[in-house]
C-alpha cells in the first residue's frame, strides 16, 4: 500500500478524468441460492508462494521493487503458474521514473463478456524491503484464489479477470495505466473489482471496504460465518488500487489487514493481538519478511477473497421490486460553501416509505473526505448518509445506502443534500435515486 497522500489541488483536471471515465458500470449483484460455494484455499500454497517471492527479494538486491529485476522475476512467477492452469495472460507494459513497468492480467475462459469482474493486488514491494505482507500476502491470495478456480473447472456466470499491478507504492501508477487505457466500452463491461492489499498483517485487524454495498455484505457475511466482528477500512482508503477503478464507476470493495496505524485497546479485545501497537510494525521496511505475517490473517483472508469470488461471479438476483424516482440534473457544489440541495418529487405511494429505503448517490467530487452528505424527508427530518472525513482523501462518493424511513410519509419531496466543508476540492451532483 502506498503512503498517504496529500490532497491533490488539480481539482480541474480531476473532474475533467472524472467526466471521461463516467460511463456507467453494470452493478455487481449477489449470486442467487444455490450457488456452488467456494473451496477452501489451502494456507501452505498461500505460504508457498510468499516463500518464492522472499528467496526472489533475497536473489535480487532485497526487494521486488518497480524498475528493479525483482519485481520483474516476480511477475514471471505468477505468469508462469497462471498459464499453466490454463489462464489466457497478457503483460502490459508502461514507463515511470524512467524503468518500464509491467501488469499482469490473466483471464478465465467463459462467463458473460458483458459482465467481468476483477479481483487483484499489487505485486511491487518498497526499495526497502521484500515487501512481503505488502503486498506479497494480497498477490499470493489471489494467485491461489485463481489457481483454485483452475483445479475447480468454475463456470461461472460472469467473465473472471484477475490482475497484478506495478508501481503501486509509485501512485498507483500500474493501475491507473490499466483503467485509463481501457476503452469506454471496455470499463462499462466492468461489474466489480475487488482489491487486496495488506491482508496478512502481524498484529491484524480485519477491515472491509464500505464502497459497493454488494460487495461489503458479502465479505461481512463470509467473515459473521466466522463470528469475527469487522470494522470499515479507513486507513487505506484511496491508497490503494481500487481507487482508480472507484473514479471511474466501478463498485469496488476489498479487505485490508492494517498497517502503521495503531491497534486500539477495544480493537485488541476484539480480535485478539497487542493494543498500543502497529498492525504491522513493518511496514515499508527491510523486516516485512515471511517472518511478518499472521497465518490465522493470512488463511482467513484467502479464503474471504475465494469466497467472494465465487459469489459475486455466480450470476445475478432479480433486482428487487419498487418504484425508482431520481433526479440526474446536475448541480454544483461550492467549495467550503453553504449546502445544496437536490430534489425528488414522491407521488402515487401510500402509507410511510420503507424501513429499508434505497438511497442512491451518484457525487462527483475531487475529495469526498470534504463532503457531508444527507438525505432530507418531506418534513425536514435529516438521515445523515455520509459524514467528512480528512482522511478519506478518494475521489467521488458513488453508493447505495440504506435509510429506516419507515416513520416518514412517503408522498412529497425528498432532498438530498451536499455540503463541502473544507475548501481546495469541487464537484457536484451527478445523480440521485430513491427506490421505494
């Protein structure tokens, strides 16, 4: 994972990428009952694979870093298992800080073409170190997560697309090369991308994505199976590679172990590990080895990204019944000003609105950390949807959420109202919806 960022001031520039990569994505679904469920991913390939990619740091000046012959034998590890399980592979190659740098994208015949969902993680280490929790632990879980779709024959109904990305700890420089070369057509094909990065932490926590909705419940669910609690990943959100495929429409969702960030007392409690210290006290540095992981981490956080694969691929449900009233007016919000509003007028409902109201929102913004976003009944009454945050330093707040607004008139207008509180970053409203 690559270190915080500060907040981009190319707010223009931003919202022009934005406007180009707005062609909309299918939305993932959940796969319907009686789907094949997945196989467990056996904890010693994982490890296996983590110990060829040490002894390939240690064989090339310590690190599997970008523009370095580490990273380099590290990405011919993983073709060459990939293409002897049947994979159709491609490298892609681009240039930054002067050394090319290399992709590797590996398919799974069959699926709809028309619905692709991707899992990946960044395959280059630090200067530092072998970089083997970041983000070996990632690499190896979804290597072995495709090697087991392979050993399974899976046929699934959607198209399976895996990925491995270079210059992560650059920018996100592979990834961003990746979905800024894809035609439009080609991202509108995109149902999900799910990403993995940092998921055998030594002290670990186990944190989810709250982006796609779909996506987070299916990973909540896998771990409540469990009876292990999760908390929403903040620490690395838009540090990460789904942040390029977030920009551009694509639901996303992933899993995260945690890294420099402090395990609170209550965190400790509930999962076990050491309160007062990192999630990994190696991140970015020489000691983050094979001897860094946790394997309890590491084995549940394998079997999660199967898990998910094997759900999310496994076709789609009839979309939910209820009427969809929306609004796809744009309207701007000020930077650090008073808030807007958008408005969607109710009619021909009875009673009150649901208890499980779908809120649509569709904002396109440079720094969605600035937003404050609500959703306003007919009475004034305010459901607050999102909260700002200086950490959440991603572009855009493109979500579905759920609102108990069962107490609540259905008939009227509804608002949705936007307040950036923080100044530096623009945007506006795309879209809204309410399903009723």
């Amino acid at each position: 994972m690559r270190p915080a960022r500060f907040r981009s001031l190319a707010a223009a520039a931003a919202l022009a990428v934005a406007a180009l990569l707005a062609t909309a994505a299918p939305a993932v679904q959940a796969a319907p009952a009686g789907a094949l469920a997945a196989p467990d991913i056996p904890l010693a390939n994982v490890k296996a694979h983590l110990t060829q990619l040490q002894s390939i740091a240690t064989a090339n000046g310590g690190n599997r870093a970008h523009g370095r012959t580490g990273y380099k034998a590290s990405i011919d590890y993983v073709k060459a298992k990939l293409d002897a399980a049947g994979y159709t592979t491609a490298l892609q190659q681009f240039t930054s800080g002067g050394a090319t740098g290399y992709n590797l994208i590996a398919d799974w015949p069959g699926g709809d073409p028309n619905q692709v969902l991707m899992a990946g993680s960044h395959l280059d280490s630090v200067t530092s170190g072998a970089g083997i929790n970041d983000n070996g632990s990632g690499s190896a879980a979804v290597l072995e997560t495709a090697l087991a779709v392979s050993r399974a024959q899976l046929a699934p109904a959607k198209h399976l697309r895996f990925a491995w990305w270079g210059a992560e700890e650059l920018g996100l420089v592979g990834s961003k090369y990746y979905v800024n070369n894809l035609a439009s057509t080609e991202r509108a094909k995109l149902a999900g991308y799910l990403n993995f990065d940092m998921i055998g932490s030594p002290n670990p926590g186990y944190f989810v994505y709250d982006d796609d909705p779909v996506i987070e419940q299916t990973f909540k669910d896998y771990y409540a199976g469990l009876s292990i609690p999760t908390e929403i990943e903040t620490e690395g959100d838009g540090r990460s590679d789904h942040a390029p495929f977030k920009n551009a429409g694509v639901p996303v969702g992933g899993l995260f172990s945690g890294a420099d960030y402090t395990k609170t007392s209550a965190q400790a409690q509930k999962w076990g590990g050491t309160a007062g210290q990192a999630f990994d006290r190696c991140y970015h540095s020489s000691c983050d080895t094979t001897s860094n992981i946790n394997d309890a981490a590491l084995d549940r956080n394998s079997d999660a990204v199967a898990h998910a694969v094997w759900t999310l691929s496994a076709g789609t449900v009839t979309p939910p019944s209820g009427t969809v009233f929306s609004n796809t007016a744009d309207v701007s919000v000020p930077d650090n000003g008073a808030a807007v509003t958008s408005s969607v007028s109710v009619t021909g409902r009875t009673g009150n609105a649901p208890a499980a109201l779908k809120v649509g929102v569709d904002i396109r913004h440079t720094y969605r950390g600035d937003l404050v976003v609500d959703l306003l009944a007919p009475d004034g009454t305010a459901y607050r949807l999102k909260s700002s945050s200086s950490s959440d330093s991603a572009d855009n707040v493109i979500a579905t959420y759920t609102v108990n607004a069962s107490s609540e008139t259905a008939n009227g207008t509804w608002k949705l109202q936007v307040r950036d509180v923080a100044a530096q970053d623009t945007g506006y409203i795309n879209s809204w919806q309410l399903t009723f």
